[in-house]
C-alpha cells in the first residue's frame, strides 16, 4: 500500500484544489498520511501571494533532502501557485535538486500520468500558463472530489481573476475570469444535498463578477437566489466579494434569501483613497463607508470582516491613520492583516518608495491590536442574544457549533446534535469564540 502526504497551503482555492488531488491519488490507490517518514509521495499545494509561505516551501522541501536519500524511491513533489511564476519555477529547480515532480494550477487533471512518470525516475516539470477550456466548463468538473468535511462543502463557481490589483500575483498565477454554468453549480449542489451536506461556500476570488464572462449572461445575485430555491439545506456562504462589484442586487439577496448567511467578507485593504488608487481598487474609502452603510441598513445583524494590507509602497502615516480611522469607523467583526510583500512581475513591486520592514512590523501592531479591541467588543455585544447554530463537531469540550454570522460557539449536548440546526443563548465571549446553551 502506498501512502501520500499533502500539504496544502494558501486559500479556499488551493483547499479545494487539494480535496480534487485527494481524491485523484485514493482512485490512483494511494492512502493518506500525516507522516512524512511514511509517505512514498510528498507533495506541496503551495501559495505565493507573499513571501513567507514561500520561504516555508523552500524550509520544508530542503529538509526532505535526508528523507529521499534513506528511501530512493520517495517522489517530492510541488504543485499550486508558486510554480506558476517562471522565476520562481527556475529558482526551485535550482534550489531543490531532489523534487521530482512540478506541476500547476492548470493541469491537476494531468496527475496521474505525472506521478506515475515520476515514480519512473523522470523528473517532471510540467506547467500550463493558462487553461484551454471550454465556456463554462473546468477540468475539476470531471474528477472525483474527497471532501474533508461531511457537513460544509467549498463549491468553485468562478476561477481566476482579472482584477489586477497591482500589489497582487493571483492574476498571473490563476488565470483570467472564468465561470462555470448554472447548471454544473446547481447540479454540484444537488449531489451534495443527496449526501446530506447542510452547508456550501461558493468559491470565488471576486464572486461579484460570476457571469459575467457566459454567453448567456447572468450575475452573482442571480445565482444565488436559484440556490436558495434547493431545498434539503440550510445555509450558502460565499467568498470573496469584491467592493467595486457589490450592488443592490447582492444586498438585496442577503437580506432577503432565507438560506443566504448574514455574513459578508468585504475587502478593503487600505483606508486611504490615495493608497486605494495606487492599488487599482476601483474604489475610493467614501465609496466603502457608503456601501457598509448600506449592508448594515439592509441587513443589520450581518457580520462584516476584511482583508487589511499595511506598508503599501508610498504608505505614509497619514494614509496609514487612515486605515485605522476606517477600521474604526466601521468595526469590524474580524480582518486579516498582511504586511506588503513586494512580488515579482507586479506593478507595486517596481514602485520606488517601498516602506521598511520594521516600519510596517510597527504599523501591523498597531494595526492588529486595535481590531482585536474591537473584534472583542463586537463578540460581547452577543451575550444574551439567541443564535441559530449549525453544530459542526463534537469535541472534548462538548458540542461546536456556529452561527449564520460564522461565528464559533461551545455548547454542552450530546454527540447526536452534530449535523443539526439548534436555537441557542449566548452566554459568554471572548475575543474569538463564544459559550451557549441550547434552548
Ligand atoms: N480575491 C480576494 C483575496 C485574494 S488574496 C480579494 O480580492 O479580496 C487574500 C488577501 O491577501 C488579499 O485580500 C490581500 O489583503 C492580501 N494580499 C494579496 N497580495 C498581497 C501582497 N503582495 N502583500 C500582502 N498582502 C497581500
Ligand atoms: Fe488579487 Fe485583487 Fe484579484 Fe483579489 S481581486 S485576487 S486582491 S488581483
Ligand atoms: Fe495563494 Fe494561490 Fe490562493 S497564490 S492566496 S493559494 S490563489
């Protein structure tokens, strides 16, 4: 019996890419392992949308090094974003002489022939700038898919991105905007339903321009009140919704969708609109405020969380006061926080007035230590009020569940709960989950 260890770093997409490699090596006959002594294949979903996953890489991949020279026959494999970049590409051949096998985000379909090349003795490197499909459809549409959870299932519903935001890789690592069907979605959603999943994230780098690029035209709002219309479960979530592309139509849908989750992953990056244009956003911060007034009109129990980007090339303090003032303004319920890390082939990457590094460690502090005041603020403002709670899992501790805002809560119940939808009162909170009790 031969064994794989996989490594899946990055986002939602390479999670779910990872699921459809899962899947293809149990049909090749491989197990799963967390042992990378016992593994015969070692392979590493990898991400480059900053430098530190990718010093990761290289960390983890040089200490292999030991491994293969014990046991000849171990393939090390990479795949996902990092190969993607041709600089990056030349460097890992260079710098990991032992990989054996070098695939990207295009061709996981190709696996099997790969490894089994691999396994050989070839050294395969095999990467495909952009994926030949044809309208609507994906390669990942055809595979066998091994889900890591039984209740909440990650659904693509749009691949790549063309916004080009100048700070950012994923363009030229994923490809341009591609959706599939209403119907291949639909249909994804029916089988799981048919094996009582309760949940869907519908996929996306910027869900907001899902359909935009089909023949027959439709949108984001569209699709989800289709959705919303098969019955059997309980709540769709979707990621990520790019503010420029957030209209009426999707407020409406949130407020009005009963399946629909009161949960809205907004974005901003910056709280200067001078930053805001220098990284090709498309939207100024008063355009943010407006649209996060309008949510919360709509829509006033929704959780809203964001992505943050300090030490922008030409961030200056006040622009920097900015972001802080925003993220005031608007309190968040959660943001991740990044500190710019300049990439290769990006426009910002060429700018002239990159900030220091202990510059922007000071500036992320900062940064991170006003949200978690808040984020705890937000969480107390919970106690006493009665959720509707997916339980997800049953633990030491008793019962997980969590609420349409997205938000954990422990309770104590029996295991038989798990899978279903209970009423529960906050009891207590702390900065990142919350006690209940059932009612
Ligand atoms: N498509 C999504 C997010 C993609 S990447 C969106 O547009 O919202 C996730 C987050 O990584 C981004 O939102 C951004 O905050 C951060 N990010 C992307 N490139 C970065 C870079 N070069 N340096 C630091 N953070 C970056
Ligand atoms: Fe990157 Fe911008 Fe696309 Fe998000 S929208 S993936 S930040 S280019
Ligand atoms: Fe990283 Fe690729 Fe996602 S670069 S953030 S894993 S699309």
């Amino acid at each position: 019996m031969k064994h794989f260890y996989l490594k899946t770093m990055g986002c939602q997409m390479n999670d779910h890419d990872s699921e459809v490699i899962t899947g293809i090596l149990l049909s090749l006959g491989y197990q799963p392992t967390e042992s990378v002594e016992k593994a015969d294949f070692i392979l590493y979903n990898t991400c480059c949308v900053r430098e530190n996953p990718e010093r990761k890489v290289y960390g983890h991949i040089s200490a292999f090094r030991r491994l293969k020279e014990q046991h000849p026959e171990l393939v090390i494999g990479i795949c996902g974003c990092m190969p993607q970049q041709p600089q990056e590409l030349e460097t890992m051949l260079k710098r990991l002489p032992h990989v054996d096998l070098i695939f990207g985000t295009h061709n996981i379909h190709r696996l099997p022939e790969l490894l089994n090349r691999a396994t050989s003795g070839e050294r395969v490197v095999e990467i495909w700038d952009e994926a030949q499909y044809g309208e609507g459809q994906d390669f990942r549409d055809q595979l066998p898919v091994q889900r890591t959870s039984k209740l909440k299932a990650f659904v693509n519903i749009i691949y790549g991105c063309t916004n080009f935001c100048t700070y950012c890789i994923v363009p030229y690592v994923r490809g341009r905007e591609h959706s599939r069907t209403p119907d291949s979605i639909r249909g994804d959603i029916l089988d799981l339903v048919a094996e009582g999943y309760k949940e869907v994230t519908l996929l996306g780098q910027n869900v907001n321009a899902y359909g935009k690029d089909l023949s027959e035209k439709t949108s984001f709002s569209s699709l989800l009140e289709d959705l919303n219309t098969i019955p059997g479960f309980a709540r769709i979530r979707f990621t990520t919704s790019h503010p420029r592309d957030v209209g009426a139509d999707l407020i409406g849908a949130l407020a009005s969708l009963e399946k629909v989750c009161e949960h809205l992953h907004l974005p901003v990056q910056a709280g200067s609109s001078r930053i805001l244009k220098r990284m090709n956003r498309g939207y100024t911060r008063d355009d943010y405020l407006r649209l996060v007034d309008q949510v919360r009109q709509a829509v006033p129990e929704i959780s809203l969380t964001t992505d943050l980007i300090v030490g922008f090339p030409g961030e200056t303090d006040q622009d920097f006061q900015d972001t802080l003032s925003l993220v005031r303004e608007v309190g968040f319920d959660s943001a991740f926080t990044f500190i710019y890390s300049p990439r290769e082939g990006t426009p910002a990457a060429r700018l002239p007035d990159q900030i220091p590094e202990d510059l922007k460690k000071e500036r992320i502090y900062e940064l991170i230590e006003l949200q978690n005041a808040i984020s705890d603020a937000q969480m107390q403002k919970l106690v006493g009020s009665t959720q509707e709670l997916l339980v997800e899992g049953h633990g030491k501790s008793g019962l997980v569940g969590r609420t349409r805002t997205n938000r954990q809560v422990y309770l104590e119940g029996t295991e038989d709960l798990v899978g279903s939808l209970v009423s529960a009162e906050i009891t207590q909170a702390s900065t990142w989950s919350l006690q209940g009790r059932i009612l």
